[in-house]
C-alpha cells in the first residue's frame, strides 16, 4: 500500500495507490490507531478518482520529524572526521542509548520536486539520503520514506552544541514522495541510493543496504518515544551511510536523487 498527498483545488488531499481518499482523511486520524489496525482501515476506505495532481511532502502541517545520528559506520567516521570533539561520536555509536535530535516540524517540510537550502552561513553542506520511519501515536512502525537530512558539516563541526543550526533551518527536511505502509520487517534489507548532479553530470553517486545499521528500527522509535509522545504519530530519520569526500559541498542549481527501496525523492538546492 502506498499513501500520496497532493496539492488539490480544495487543498491538500491523501491518495491511496494512486486514488484519492474522501476528502475527510488524515494520516493524524490514521496513525492515532494500533498498528495492526491501519492495512485493515486503508482497505476499508472508498477511493475516488486518479490522483494526478502535485506531490506535497507527505507529513501534515502539525507533524515533527526527528532524527537518528551514528547509526552507521561511515557515518561516525565523517563526524569523527569533522568535529573538533571526535570521541563523543565514537562513543555513541556503541552507546546503549542513541542520538536522536529534533529535525523540522511538517509544514517547514519539502515535498518531491521541491527545493531544499544550503544555509547562507555554512561552507560545507551536504545532503543526508535516509529511510524515514512512520510511527504511529503508540510509536509503532506503519511504514516508511525517504527523506534527505540537509546538513551544514562545517557549523556542527565546529562545535556540537551548534548542531541545531547544522541542522534545523529553512529547506533543511525533504521527505517524500509517498509513504510505503508496513512494517519494520519489510525495511530491513532496503537499498539506500543518492545521486548528485551539477550542471547535468554525475559529481557522487552511492548506494547502501539498511541492513548496515547498527541499531534496529524498533530500538530507535522506542526511545523516541521515552518521556515524549506523539498522538498523532511522528517521523523518524535513521541516519545515513552515504557521506560524499571531504571536499564536496552543494551548490545551487544541484539536483539531488535519493532513492529508499522503490521511492525516489529529487530536489533542486537553492541558497
């Protein structure tokens, strides 16, 4: 099962396999239920007409996205690389509890063919291709996406308790284009691509199996869910692996490609 959400006459409006919902459904509505209830209540619901119109980001205006960090190898080497404190990533990345960290909240997010921003302030920014989870309000896994994790190396580099400036501003978030219903089982193997492309030529191209995390998604969403709660249900980024050579930083008029499994997200940077 596939939910899209697209830029309608009458506003936003969900799509199921490429049919559009009645008028009156959310995904707040559908991930305040148990998991084993939403593959049941999606069957239920009446489809309409080809949904044809443009993508938006498939997270609602009151939805946060959160974020995992280190959660694999490559990518404790690049912020040991970076950062004037590498020992605080080497230990998380062996550290019971995970780094999690706020990443943006849902109206501030870019859809599939939307722009995402390098910060004016930064000189070393790159895209973070990772497979989103979808957890419901009981903060259990519904399905996934793909997202890209703008990130700013050289201001979290300088020091860690700047990450929130590396991370969280304007056109930092893209998520999308849909989101793929299931659980954490149907994840676990998926492959992770990103393409990079300046002035129509490859500059960085990679891919990585989600089978190379270090943590389980359930561990993940677990403690996202510890001493915080989400009703209405969350997303979570799971970090990444594919990490371009210290010398790249994008540019405006890049186009990005990050592909999660079947889903492919495409993004135009701008400054």
């Amino acid at each position: 099962m596939y939910l899209s959400r697209h830029l309608t006459a009458g506003g936003a409006r969900w799509a199921l396999d490429g049919r559009y919902l009645p008028a009156a459904f959310t995904l707040e509505l559908l991930l305040q239920s148990p998991a084993a209830d939403v593959v049941p209540l999606l069957e239920h619901l009446p489809s309409g007409e080809t949904a044809e119109e443009a993508l938006l980001a498939p997270a609602e205006p009151s939805h946060e996205v959160w974020a995992s960090g280190v959660t694999y190898e490559r990518s404790r080497e690049a912020r040991m690389f970076e950062s004037r404190e590498a020992d605080i990533y080497d230990k998380v990345y062996d550290a019971v509890r995970p780094e999690l960290f706020f990443k943006a909240v849902g109206w501030r997010v870019v859809g599939h063919g939307g722009e995402v921003r390098v910060r004016e302030d930064s000189s070393w920014n790159v895209p973070e291709p990772e497979l989103v989870l979808v957890v419901n309000g009981r903060m259990e896994i519904v399905g996934y996406t793909s997202g890209n994790d703008v990130s700013s190396r050289d201001i979290e580099g300088e020091n860690s308790l700047y990450l929130p400036q590396a991370k969280i501003y304007d056109g930092s978030c893209s998520l999308g284009p849909g989101i793929v219903v299931g659980g954490p089982d149907s994840m676990r193997d998926l492959l992770i691509r990103m393409r990079i492309l300046r002035d129509g030529k490859v500059t960085y191209e990679d891919e990585v199996s989600t089978s190379r995390m270090k943590r389980p998604f359930e561990e993940l969403a677990e403690y996202l869910g510890k001493e915080l709660s989400f009703p209405t249900g969350a997303f979570l980024m799971t970090g990444t692996s594919l990490v371009p050579d210290e010398d790249f930083t994008l540019a405006p008029g890049d186009s990005v490609e990050i592909s999660v499994g079947e889903l492919v997200l495409e993004n135009e940077v701008v400054r």
